[in-house]
C-alpha cells in the first residue's frame, strides 16, 4: 500500500510539473509573440519613408495634433535654419527623424510626450534620436 501512494504522489508531482512548464513554455512564447510583433510594428514605423503620412493620419483624431500642424512646423523650423550646413543636414534626414528632432529640440517636448504623439515607445524615440544626431554629426563634420 505504501508503493502504491508513493507511486500515485509520484504521478501526481509529474503531472503537476508537466502542467508547469507546459504554461511557462506557453506564456513565454506568447510574450515573445507579441514582443515581435511589437518590434516589427516600430521597426516598419522607424524606417518608413513615408512616416510623414502614418503621422498625418493621427492628426484627424487628436486635438493637440489639429493646433500644431506639426507636419508645416517641421519643415517651417528646418527652413528657419540659418546656418545653411545644418538646413541641408536636416533636410536630408528622413520624416521620422526630423519628427523626432523637431518635437525635442525645437518642441522641447520629453521623450515620453513625443513618444505618445508619434505613437511609438519612448525606447524607439531614443533610438531615433541618437541616430539622427549621428547623422547630423557626420555630416556637419564632413562639410567643415
């Protein structure tokens, strides 16, 4: 009698472990999912030529975005650029890069309140910004 309650303890202990990994194994991928999912979505945002558009279409929706027109502001604050180096770099960053730019610099907006303007984590702007000051780096030190 004793073998036989060890051995259904032991069934028992399985199955719980098995009940264990199988829903560790299965959070873990759905997270992992959606963290993809997640990654591409920004990656598509970041590298999208045309972001200027994907931006315009949340401007119908938010009230703040109606006011600003942050679209004509961008490129009226890289026109109002006196220093004609750092207008051509700038121009030749792409829409999402100067969005970026624009609502931190000029803006002086956080990370975080652009991040919810443009609709992309905070991370992402970070990222965004230092590659586009990179760029603007390079190219002013290339023009001197």
């Amino acid at each position: 009698m004793e073998k036989n309650t060890f051995n259904r303890i032991d069934d028992a202990i399985e199955k719980f472990n098995s009940f264990i990994n199988t829903t560790i194994f299965l959070s873990a991928k759905d997270y992992f999912r959606k963290e993809v999912k997640k990654e591409e979505r920004e990656v598509s945002i970041i590298n999208d030529e045309n972001f200027e558009k994907y931006l315009e279409s949340f401007l119908e929706y938010e009230e703040e975005f109606e006011k600003a027109q942050y679209p004509k502001d961008i490129i009226e604050f890289i026109n109002m650029c006196e220093n004609n180096e750092l207008h051509i770099a700038l121009k030749s960053l792409s829409s999402i890069e100067q969005s970026v730019i624009f609502l931190l610099f000029s803006e002086e907006l956080s990370q975080e309140e652009a991040s919810k303007i443009l609709k992309i984590c905070s991370k992402s702007v970070s990222r965004i910004k230092l590659r586009a000051v990179e760029k603007l780096k390079n190219m002013l030190k290339g023009s001197d």
